[in-house]
C-alpha cells in the first residue's frame, strides 16, 4: 500500500512537471514564432524598439541564470557566510554596469563589445582580441546553464543528465536562432514572470512552514515557528557545529579571497557581452538608463531571497537525513541518488547516514570525486551536490506537487534565458565582428542573417559538449566566465570611455595579457591540466581562488595597458574626439553611430 502511494506521488509530481514545462516552452516558442527576426537589426538588437519595461524584465531574465536561480542559493547553503561573495558580486556589478558604462557605450552606438573595441581602437587587431575573448566568456558561461539545464531534466524529466542537456540545447536552438534577439526578448519577459514565481512562491511557503513568517526575507531571521524562542539562524549553526562544520554565521575564507571573488564578479559584470548589448534594445540613452533601475529592482526580489531560500534548505536537508536509517529516506533522497547528485557509501555497515563535515569520496586524477573510492580519512557517508540544494528543496520541505514542478520550470527558464542571451553574443560575434567587419565587408544582409544563424547552430553543439563535460558547479563554472570577462574587457572598456590618450597598442597588449593569465591560472588549478591531479588551495597564489583570480589578471591588464600606451603614439584626433563627444550628456537623446 505505502508503495503504490509512493508511486502514485511521484508519477503526480512527473505528471505535473510535463504539464508546467510543456506550457512554458510552448509559450516560450509560440513568442519566438510571433516575434521572429526579419532584419539583422531586428536579429541583434531587437530593432531597437522595445519599451524599457520589457526590456527591464527580459535583462533581468537574462541576468538571472541559472547560477543565480539553481547554484547561487546552493553554494551559500553549503559555505554560509562565504557564500554571500557571490550575492555581493553580482548585485554590485549590476550596479557598476549600470551606471559606469552601459549608458556611455549606448550613446557609441555599438551594439556588440568587439564592435567597440574594433572601433575605440581603430584596429582590426584589437577587434579580433575581442571577438577570441567574448566567444571564450561566452562558451565558459553558457557551459554552465547547459549544465542546470541537464541537472532539471535528469531529475524531474527522469533521464540522465546528458540527454536533458540534449534536450535543452534543441529548445534553446530553436527559439534563439529564429527569434533572434526580437524574439529572446519577449521570451525573456515571459522568462522573467516564470523563474521569480517559482523561485519566491515555495520560499514564502517555507517561510510560513519555518517562521511563521510569510517574507522569506524576514522569516530566515525569525524565531522557530515551534514555540522554542530559538532563532532559525541559531538552530542552524548549532546543527552545523554538531557535525563537524563551521558556524553557518562565520566566514571561513581568507579576507583577500572574499575581496578578490568578489571585485572579480563585479568588474566581470561590467564586461559581460550579452548583457551590455540589452541597452542597445531601447530606442533613448534615457530608456537605457531607467530599463536598467527596472531590471535591478526586478533582480534584487530573487537576490535578497537567494539567503533564506539557503538556510531553510540546509536547514530542512540535515535534519531530514543527519543519522536517519537509510530504509527509511524519504522518496526525494532515492531519486536523486539515481542522478549520483547525492551519493551514500555506509562505510561502517550500520544502516544509518553519517552526514558529518569532511569529503566522503576521493577524488580522481580530473579532480572530480570517484564514487568508488569512499574517503577513508573522514567518517562522512553522504556526497550533496551543491547545485540540487534548490531544486531538491520544496521536495525536502514536503510541499504540493505543483510547487515542485514548478521550480524545475522556473529552473529552466532562468537557465534558458541567459543561454539564449549568450548564443546570440556568440553568432553576433561571428557574424558580424568577424565576417562582416573582417572578411567578407561586402557581404549582404540576407547573407548576414543567415551567416548569424549557423552560428548559432554551432555555438548550440559546442554549448551542449560543455555542458556534458562542465568544469565545476554551475555557479563556479560562471564565475569563470565573469573572472575571464574582469581580465579582458573592463580595462579596455573603462579606458576606453574614460581616458582618450588610450590607444590600441596599450589596449591590445592589457587584453592578450589579461585573458592568458587568467587561463592558465584556471587551466592550472581548476582543470588541473599541468599537473597529474588537480593542486589544492595550499598551492594558490596570495590565497586567491580560480574564481577570484580574475581581479590579479584585471590589474595586470590595467598595468600592461598603461605602461604600453606611455611608450607609444596617442590615437588619432577623430577618435579622441569620439571619446570626448561619448562622455557629454547634453544631446544623448539618440544613440550615435560612428
């Protein structure tokens, strides 16, 4: 009896993720169809006619990956205070973005960052650093939302992670390439409305369940709902402490790290191709600036939640499994063991699930950990992936079967709007920056169009292989992307608006420097490449992490630019006379075009 009641709830909760994911996509692809690119202006820019609300909504899609909707509360549930780098650096580099660069590289009136680094710099040298750049940040990012996108399907949908890779890839393809950016950003606006709903309705719910306290973002500060005068923080720090690990309120990491991650995700914001170009949507430099404070309001509703959805999941997590008889796990805990996101290995044969600090497997020679090799230097039992936390959370918290399903649709959607937003960088690069402005100037619109889409196509199969074979968790595999986009493009950008003795010799030079310090540094002790296993943070120079070593190879960028651009000619006087005219708000009504 207890079975088939078991069966009958998951088969629900199945049922019900085909009905709310089969809905979205079909709205999703209904939009692309009505709001298909006819032009290449339509295709790269939306034809440059979208309101700023919409806009608004659909950047905010597009800033919220799955990083932020899947990882983000992930990771800080794992490393607690620590992980609040992440909410740090991405909320304040919005800001940056904002309000230092996007509305000045609006009125440039380039609507791709190769396109004005090509210009700024009066080379096709330097355009062709930035397109190697922005086709390497994007690749890097978009690996990670094909990524959350496997992880959805392979749990919810049932299937092993790489044919929900798979499956991802043929959905995003076909709304991307048809729509061009017209269609991604009404499907964005959609995505907007789908991903906050299921990100805030079951975290009001726990709220509720938790606190007693239906805003999420007050109840993680709240007292216990059970009438013990406790205080949700304390019991989860008290839990922590009992198995082992650090105080959930304490942070752990070396100050210079928590600076350097952070600076790194801020600055790398400011660099990040497929969001610069959503200012170019909008018909004003005005309607740039306010579609930006929208979006940023709209962000901050998932971003100050992010928190307490970690601490209710963490919360839940521990005392749902901490020392329980593995007979007895709730059905959640069996489906995600056949993912191998969460992994049991009884080492002392008692029956009972030793959830305690320390790693429970070994790691193999690519740095991952090798379920058949249980770690015999801890007691631990249990291997969580970080990324599950979110998704695995209404599940833990016993809540409705529609609220699970539609977290694995919001999941989707956060994961599809910035996969979609990077795709179109990626064809935009190549055809535009590329063939267009490198190889064949002559080339026809419908030509273009067409030269965009296939490569799209093609950024979709290399986007899919990464997303099969990730380097890292979806939020740490992002945050190489913005470290890669810190050490290559802000430097550039900024000196470019700011400081017109720039030239393309010191430009050149700070980009080549910057992007292969920061490769070979990620190579080296992220990928492990150069080494038989992967190196541990005992061997990171000046303590600093992969994912905030974007902020040493920034500052060389900005010293090898400097330094070069002293000992070299000044640009010429038309260009100089660009930078002057970009920074003069008096007429920056229109976009100019140079």
């Amino acid at each position: 009896m207890m079975n088939s009641l078991l069966i009958a709830e998951q088969v629900s909760v199945q049922n019900w993720t085909y009905i709310l994911v089969g809905l979205t996509f079909t709205l999703y692809i209904g939009i692309a169809i009505w709001s298909r690119a006819g032009s290449t202006k339509e295709f790269y820019v939306a034809g440059g006619g979208v309101s700023p609300l919409a806009n608004g909504m659909a950047t905010a899609a597009d800033w919220m990956s799955a990083a932020s909707f899947i990882s983000m509360a992930g990771i800080i549930s794992f490393a607690g205070y620590d992980g609040a780098v992440y909410l740090m650096g991405w909320t304040g580099g919005y800001v940056l973005l904002a309000l230092l660069l996007a509305p000045y590289l609006r009125k440039f009136g380039k609507f791709t960052v190769p396109d004005f680094i090509g210009d700024r710099y009066y080379s096709n040298t330097a355009r062709t650093v930035g397109v190697f750049c922005a086709l390497l940040v994007s690749f890097t990012y978009v690996a990670g939302q094909m990524r959350g996108v496997g992880l959805v399907f392979s749990r919810f949908l049932e299937v092993d992670i790489n044919t929900g890779v798979i499956i991802g890839m043929i959905i995003v393809l076909f709304y991307a390439v048809l729509g061009g950016m017209k269609g991604i950003t009404y499907t964005q606006v959609a995505q907007y409305c789908v991903l906050i709903f299921a990100f805030m309705v079951p975290a009001i719910f726990i709220s509720i369940q938790m606190t007693g306290n239906p805003i999420p973002q007050l109840g993680f500060g709240s007292e216990l709902a059970d009438g013990s005068g406790t205080y949700l923080l304390d019991k989860l720090d008290g839990l922590s402490t009992d198995l082992g690990f650090a105080e959930y309120t304490e942070g752990s990491k070396p100050l210079i790290d928590v600076f350097a991650i952070t600076l790194a995700l801020m600055v790398g914001t400011a660099g990040l191709p497929h969001v610069i170009v959503r200012f170019f949507t909008v018909k004003r430099v005005k309607d740039a600036r306010k579609s930006a404070g929208i979006a940023l309001l709209l962000i901050v509703i998932l971003y100050t939640t992010a928190p307490a959805v970690s601490v209710f999941a963490r919360t839940n997590m521990i005392e749902t499994v901490s020392n329980q008889p593995y007979a007895n796990v709730p059905e959640w805990f069996k489906k995600w063991e056949t993912t191998e996101l969460v992994v049991f290995n009884d080492k002392n044969d008692d029956g009972l699930i030793k959830y305690l600090s320390g790693d429970a497997f070994l790691r193999g020679e690519d740095g991952k950990f090798d379920f058949k090799k249980p770690n015999p230097n801890t007691k631990n039992e249990l291997y969580v992936d970080r990324d599950i936390m979110v998704l695995a959370n209404p599940e833990i918290a016993q809540l409705p079967n529609w609220v699970i399903a539609l977290v694995a649709a919001g999941a989707l959607a956060a994961a599809l709007s910035t996969a979609a937003g990077l795709l179109l960088v990626i064809s935009a690069s190549v055809s535009h920056d590329l063939i267009k402005k490198m190889i064949n100037p002559k080339i026809s619109e419908k030509g273009e169009l067409v030269a965009a889409r296939l490569s799209a196509v093609v950024a979709v199969c290399v986007a899919g292989y990464f997303g099969i074979n990730p380097p890292g968790f979806v939020a740490a595999t992002v945050a190489l992307a913005f470290g890669l986009a810190a050490a290559s493009f802000f430097p550039a950008i900024i000196l470019g608006i700011f400081y017109k003795r720039m030239n393309k010799e010191g430009a050149i030079a700070g980009m080549v420097v910057g992007i292969t310090a920061m490769l070979l540094y990620m190579i080296k002790y992220k990928l492990g490449w150069f080494d038989e296993v992967v190196p541990d943070k005992s061997e990171w120079w000046f303590g600093i992490s992969p994912e905030g070593f974007g902020t040493v190879a920034m500052l060389l960028n900005f010293i090898v630019s400097i330094t070069i651009m002293k000992f070299t000619k000044a640009p010429p006087k038309e260009v100089q006379d660009i930078v002057e005219n970009i920074r003069i708000p008096s007429g920056a009504g229109e976009a100019v075009n140079h």
